[in-house]
C-alpha cells in the first residue's frame, strides 16, 4: 500500500498530441482500481516556460487505475510546495532533493 507517501503519477497518454500529466502528492488512499492524491499536477509542453505548468494549490484527485502509465516514491521530505523542474537534454525532470529526479516528459510532447 502507498498510503501516506510521497510519489509522482504520470498519466498515459492517449493521443499524440496530448500533453504529458503527472499528480505530484501524498496518497490518501487507494483500492484496485484507482488512488486519491492531494497533489498538485504538472504539465508538459514545450511552449509553457520552463517546460512545464505546476499548480498553484493542491487538491483531492482520484486517478483510476488504467490511465497511470507510472507511479515513481519520493522522499518523505518532499516539498510540494517548494516544486521545481529541470530541464536535461530534451527530457523534463522533477528535481527530487535526497533522491533520483523523476521523468515527467520530453520537450517535444504536447
């Protein structure tokens, strides 16, 4: 069970054009089929400064099951309110403070 960490959930994507999501939060609960994050999302695209869009709240989000191409654990000290990405070579990364950076994306999606 995840329940009560930190983690990343990159969304599938289901067309070429679409823009790659994450959920970047702690994971309130979860069952088979789907799992409840506060978290703040942060898109992919490779006109938004920076390379990505994050939030500015956070908020309940129920994810199913079938559209989470990844779930990547994060430190418990993650900040959520202090997000920062990265940008190396053409991929998009969440910078991750005592731990690997995540994959959000790749600059020429969405």
């Amino acid at each position: 069970m995840l329940k009560d960490y930190m983690v990343r959930v990159k969304l599938l994507k289901h067309y070429r054009e679409q823009r790659a999501l994450s959920y970047v939060g702690k994971v309130k609960t979860q069952s088979e089929g789907w799992i409840v994050l506060e978290a703040k999302g942060v898109m992919v695209g490779r006109n938004l400064p920076g390379g990505a869009q994050v939030d500015a709240l956070a908020a309940n989000v129920l994810v199913p099951r079938e559209n989470i191409e990844s779930i990547a654990v994060l430190p418990d000290t993650f900040d959520l309110n202090a997000i920062q990405v990265a940008i190396e070579g053409q991929q998009i990364r969440l910078v991750v403070k005592g731990g690997a950076d995540c994959l959000l994306g790749e600059m020429g999606e969405g």
